[in-house]
C-alpha cells in the first residue's frame, strides 16, 4: 500500500498547475523571470490573480494527499517519510515536463501544513519573511533578485530544523525535513552557487 500510496503522492506533486493555467492563458511562464514553472512567475506573467490560483493549487497537491493520507490511515511515522516527500519529488522532477520541474516552495508548504497541522509551514513562512525582510534592509531595496530568493528558500529550509528540534518532533519528521533541504538545494543550486558580485 505505500507504493501505492507514494507512487499516487508524487503524481499529485508531479501536476504542474501554475505551468498549466499560464498556457491556458497563452503565457509559457518557463520563458519569464528565472524560467521556474512556478507560481512566481505565473504572478509576474499573468498578475497576482491568476498568481495567487497557482499558489493555492501547487499548495494544495502537497497538502490534499498528506491530509486525506493522515485523515484515512494508521500508517506509522516511518511508513510517512516516502508519501511525504513524493509530492516535493513529483514537483521537482515533473515526467510533464520531463523530469524538470519547479523548486518545489509551494508544494513543499502544503506537507508541511498536512504534516504538523500548519505550524511547520508558518514558521517556515516567517523564517522566510525575516531572511527577505533582512536582505532587503541590508540591500537597501524593495524586490530581491531570483537568487537571492532561491537562497533565502534554502537558507530558511535549514533554519526551519530549530523550529522541529524546540517543538521535541519525532526523528522521521526530520528525515523528511532532510529530504525537502536536499531537494531544495539541488533546485536552487544556481542560485547557491552564483557568485554575489552578479546580483549586487
Ligand atoms: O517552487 P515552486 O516551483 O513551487 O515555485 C514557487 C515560486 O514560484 C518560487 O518563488
């Protein structure tokens, strides 16, 4: 059953609502911004309307099965580590777009939600505020760079394991939370890697 299960979670990961709503629209969002075929750039395509619909349904392929998956069974805490890292996988590495994907932010949110009744995803959501928050005063402007962003993602993915060592959470939610970090970096590795004197 957890094949099955797993296999179910990363197709829900692996549909790429915020690509897909662009080309109804008839915008191809992986030629905007940094070409992620996320909700970023179906925002700055299309306007925050349209931008807003593709954070809710990227949101929600992560967190519609994880709920209904923790709702409907007695699965054991290890037994989660695979369901709850196959929508971030599906996502990330897309046989839609064959195997390369988003960077997995939005999905990655809706785990977190289902995961730990919200708390994991809305510290990482005030991580994340906190780390933009402070770039920015140290820059001295408004909007950050798609790097500097991807950086942010990571930086504050691997904060967010204060968060679950201060809460006392079970080892396997570290094991996912490990997952996401890797997964984060390798998406995001452009933006790690890309030397600072180019984005300042
Ligand atoms: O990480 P993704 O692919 O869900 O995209 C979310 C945002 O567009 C990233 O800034």
């Amino acid at each position: 059953m957890i094949i099955l299960l797993t296999v179910l979670c990363f197709f829900c990961g692996s549909l790429m609502f915020s690509y897909w709503v662009g080309l109804m629209i008839h915008k191809n969002i992986r030629t905007i911004g940094d070409g992620n075929p996320g909700a970023a750039n179906l925002w700055k395509s299309a306007g925050y309307k349209f931008g807003l619909l593709g954070v809710v349904l990227d949101f929600l392929k992560g967190y519609i099965p994880l709920f209904f998956i923790l709702s409907a069974t007695n699965l054991t805490n290890y037994q989660l580590i695979p369901l709850a890292l196959a929508p971030i996988f599906g996502h990330a590495f897309s046989p839609f777009l064959k195997c390369n994907g988003g960077k997995s932010l939005a999905v990655s949110f809706g785990v977190w939600s289902a995961l730990t009744d919200w708390r994991g995803a809305l510290a990482y959501a005030i991580i994340l505020a906190l780390l933009s928050l402070l770039l920015q005063l140290m820059k001295r402007r408004k909007s950050l760079t798609s790097e500097e962003d991807g950086r942010n993602t990571v930086i504050g993915m691997l904060l967010l394991v204060l968060f679950f060592i201060y809460g006392n959470y079970p080892n396997f939610i570290f094991w996912i939370w490990f997952g996401n970090l890797l997964i984060l970096i390798y998406k995001n590795k452009q933006s790690l890697f890309a030397s600072t004197s180019q984005n300042s």
